[in-house]
C-alpha cells in the first residue's frame, strides 16, 4: 500500500511538473493565447463538449480568445485561424509552410493514407494525384468537353425524372437523396464509364460514409499520437473494414478493364479516368508521374474523388432549398429569373450560368451560412510567425471557414439568408473566393478545393432545374413548426434531419 501511494505521488508529481513545464514553455515561445489547458487532456472539453459541433465552440472561443487561438487537444497543439485576416496569413502569405496534414489515425487503415490526396504532404505524390484530377476529370476544359458535358446533362437529367415520378406520385422528396443518386452515378462513369445501380449505389454510399464516420470520431489515437499504435477505440480497424468494401468495388471496375485491355478488346480504350490511368501505368518510366501510378495509388484517387464529390454537392442543394421553401420572397425572385432566362427550356445548362445572377447569389449565400467544409485542417511543417505570434513546426493549424463566414462585421445579420448581398459585391466575391478572404467555402491556397469547376456546374445546373421545373413547398407536418436546420458534421457539415419537400409540375 506503501508502495502504491508513494508511485502515485511520484506519477502525480511528474504530471504537474510537466504540465507547469510546457505552460511555461508555451509562453517563452509566444504562441498564440487560448484557454488554460487542463493537465492530460488539455482543451479537449473545451472544443469536443461544449457546444457539440467544433466549428462553433472554436467560434465562441474565438471571441474570447481573438482570431489567432491556441488550444491543447491532449498532446497535439492546434493553432485556429478565425478571421479574413488570420486565414490570409495561413492560406495566402505563409502557405508553402503550412499546407501539410496532420491526417486522422483512422485514415492510416488500408494504407489509405499513402496514397490520399487529402492528407499527403504536399510533395510529389500529392502533385502528381491533383495534377491527374485536375487535367482529366475536373478541369474546366475537360469538364465542358465533348466526353464529360453529355455525362453532367444526364445526371441533371436523371435527377429530374426521379423527382418526377415521386411528384406524379404525391411522394415527399428527399431533396438531398435526389441530388446525391445522381452525382454518385455521375462520378462512376466519369471514372470508370459504367453506371452504378440502385442496390450498388446505396451499399456503397452505406460503406463509404461509415467509413468516413469512423475517420471523424474522436479519436485517443489523435490526441495522444505515442498511443496511437495500439488503436485502443478499433477507429482504424472501423475505417478499414468499411473501405474494404469500397476498395473492392473499384478494383473490380480496375481488373475488369485490365482484362479487357489485355484481351485486346478495342473497346476496352476509353477515354475515363481509369483510361488515363492505365495507360499512365503501362507507360512506367516514360515520366516521373506514371511511375507513381500504381494500383494502390489508383484506388485511394477514385476512392478519395468518390468521397469528395457526392456529400459535397447534394449537401449544398439540400441546405440551399431548405433556405429558399423558408423565404418566400426569394423562391420568387430565383423562379422568377429561372422562368425569364429559360422561358420553356426544361433544364439549366452551365452555359446559361452568365445570364442567371440571382441563382449565383442563392448559391453563394448558401455556402457562405452553410460551409460545407467548416474547419479546414492544415499543418505547419515550418515554424512561422504571424502578427508576432509563433506557429509552430508540427502544429495543426485550423481555418475555421464557418466563423469567418458568420463574421458580423464582414457580413452584417450573419445569421440571415440575403443573397442580394451577393449582388451588390458581385465584382469582388467569386466561386473562387474573395481576394481578402472573407468569403472561402472552397479554401486558398495551395490545397484549394480541386472538384471547385464540377461542384459549381453540377450545383448551379441541378438547383437551377430542380427550381424551373417544380414548385415547392414544405410537408404540411413542418410548415408550423419550419425547417430543423440542424446541423451534423460528418465528411461534411449537412442537414441533421434531410429535407423532405412537396414538388409539384410547373
Ligand atoms: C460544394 C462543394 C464543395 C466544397 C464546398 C468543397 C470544399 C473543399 C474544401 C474547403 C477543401 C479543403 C481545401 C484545403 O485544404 O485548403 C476541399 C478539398 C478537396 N476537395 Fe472539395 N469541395 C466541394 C466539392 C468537391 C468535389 C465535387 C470534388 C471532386 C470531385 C472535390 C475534391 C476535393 C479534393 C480532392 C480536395 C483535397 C485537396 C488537397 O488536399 O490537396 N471537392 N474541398
């Protein structure tokens, strides 16, 4: 018993001298103010419980604290940027330093991470996977061109006759659910130029977003990295059975059309994704970036582009309609654009985009209250210093997209939909951002969002048609009570409860 107390005094003291150590430390390296850290676990109640939903802790803390923020989540040190000011210096000024990744644990199951492009280090691999995306699947050129236009147009199009036959029906519509089949089978023939069916598509969809889940739970293995190995809440172990299953599926598509091309079968050359990449893989050595190209680095790309795409777009839509069936006036003034621009054209085309201003703040002003991405993880792989303060070498650094968005004195009522906001700054606030940063749903900077070109045309032409060609309205069950505009984060920040809406033929 002794001998018990005397190990606990001892176990007791070196926690509390290691604790006044790195408080001390803490302020002779000038990092930046936050919360007092508690012994052990730091700040993690601070940001994982109060509040429940980290962007808006982080917000509130953020007011005490100021908008560059230090916090403890257990061992790690996270900085968070949460001004237009402070994400500039992140995303713009310091950004060959900081665009490194800390990535999840969980995303070390499968290997996954070595080949992820969301969590590489911005270094070869990583350019080699966006330079691939950005020249054959997402570009603007490829994205408009004769292979990838007719295949955007159906997946408008089959979101349409779905919401048809639920409307002829009297059936609510799953906004969301809508949206999303349709992008889901747009990406897989843009990959692999084959469609996705009914039970294939949902299984998929079950497995990928269980396994992104998992990546997201609070996780020992990313407070505590020397405990990380031991994976003590089975985070990876539930990343990896799940991915496996998605995992399958491509390579499915990869050794079917390897087959094929081995076979000889002249149809087997087509011009997808998994085209190039085989023909990059065959052609081993002609160029730096085909000597990457490997199985492994082919199945994380399709997964990762898979993940990125569909909650992202259909989310959007889903928050965007939520926003227009509770703000009757600017249902009109959007269907009223709609019906002067298109007059009896049945779907909105990216080419009308131009002629369609009101649609464009609607979207922007969707994404400026509702950012699809809220907290942007970085990580400093150099220390630097910003407005005096130290960043340093290892740290997380966060841009909390959603706090500068909701900034009341860049953006007066932020918590109010006005899209003619969005008209009168027209010139300086873009899809792509705002040069003073104000307004960044899709990031800066090096790592900036590379599906920015296929998530504006696919968002712009799929709301555009669902608003031109149906009338809406809320259940009758909500329109006392209004639209729970909860949120959850998952992969992304989406509706809590989905949007469920009336439509009607116009
Ligand atoms: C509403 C739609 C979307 C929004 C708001 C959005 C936003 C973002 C944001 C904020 C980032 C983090 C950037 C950074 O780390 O600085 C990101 C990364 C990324 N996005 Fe998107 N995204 C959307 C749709 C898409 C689509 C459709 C694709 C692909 C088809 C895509 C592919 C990616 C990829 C690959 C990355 C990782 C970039 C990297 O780490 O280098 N996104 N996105």
């Amino acid at each position: 018993m002794a001998l018990l107390l005397v190990f606990m005094s001892s176990l007791l003291f070196m926690l509390l001298s290691s604790y006044a150590l790195q408080l001390l430390t803490d302020v002779r390296r000038r990092l930046p103010p936050g919360p007092r850290p508690l012994p052990v676990i730091g700040n993690l109640l601070d940001v994982l419980l109060v509040g429940k939903l980290p962007h808006r802790s982080l917000a509130r803390l953020a007011e005490q604290y100021g908008p560059l923020m230090t916090l403890r989540l257990g061992t790690v040190v996270v900085i968070v940027a949460s001004s237009a000011a402070t994400a500039r210096e992140v995303l713009q000024t310091h950004n060959t330093a900081l665009s490194g990744r800390n990535p999840p644990d969980a995303w070390n199951g499968m290997g996954h991470a070595a080949n992820s492009v969301f969590v590489l280090p911005p270094r070869n691999k990583w350019r080699a996977l966006r330079r691939i995306g950005a020249e054959h699947l997402l570009s603007p050129r490829r994205l408009d061109g004769d292979a990838l236009r007719p295949l955007l147009r159906d997946a408008v199009l089959g979101m349409l006759r779905r919401v048809s036959e639920l409307a002829a029906s009297g059936a609510p519509v799953e906004v969301g659910h809508a949206a999303f089949a349709s992008v889901m089978d747009l990406q897989w023939r843009a990959m692999f130029s084959v469609g996705l069916d009914e039970p294939t598509s949902r299984e998929l969809h079950g497995f990928a977003r269980e396994a992104v889940a998992h990546s997201l739970r609070p996780n020992v293995s990313d407070f505590f990295p020397a405990l990380a190995a031991a994976d003590l809440q089975r985070v990876r172990r539930g990343f990896a059975t799940h991915l496996a299953r998605v995992y399958q599926l491509i390579d499915q598509q990869i050794e079917r059309r390897r087959d094929a091309r081995q076979a000889g079968d002249g149809d087997a050359r087509k011009d997808d994704l998994l085209g190039v990449m085989l023909d990059m893989s065959e052609e081993q050595g002609k160029d730096a970036v085909d000597a990457l190209v490997n199985q492994d680095f082919m199945r994380a790309f399709f997964t990762d582009i898979f993940l990125a795409a569909n909650d992202t777009i259909s989310g959007t839509i889903e928050w965007a309609m939520a926003e227009l069936l509770q703000d009757p006036q600017a249902m009109t003034k959007v269907q009223q654009e709609l019906k002067n621009v298109l007059g009896s054209k049945m779907h909105v085309e990216y080419s009308d985009i131009n002629q369609l201003p009101y649609l464009q703040a609607v979207i922007k002003e969707t994404l400026r209250l509702h950012a699809v991405v809220p907290l942007v993880p970085n990580k400093a792989e150099a220390t630097v210093k910003i407005h005096g303060h130290t960043v340093p070498k290892g740290s997380t650094v966060l841009v909390n997209v959603w706090a500068i968005h909701h900034d009341a004195e860049l953006w007066p009522e932020p918590n109010k939909f006005i899209p003619e906001r969005f008209l009168k700054q027209q010139e300086e606030v873009s899809f792509q951002g705002a040069v003073d940063l104000r307004f960044v749903p899709f990031s800066a900077g090096r790592r900036t969002c590379l599906g920015l070109p296929m998530a504006t045309r696919m968002i712009h032409t799929m709301l555009g048609s669902l608003l031109h060609r149906f009338k809406w309205t809320l259940l009758r069950e909500v329109e006392g009570s209004g639209v729970d505009m909860s949120e959850k984060v998952g992969i992304t920040m989406a509706m809590a409860s989905p949007l469920q809406a009336m439509a009607r033929r116009i």
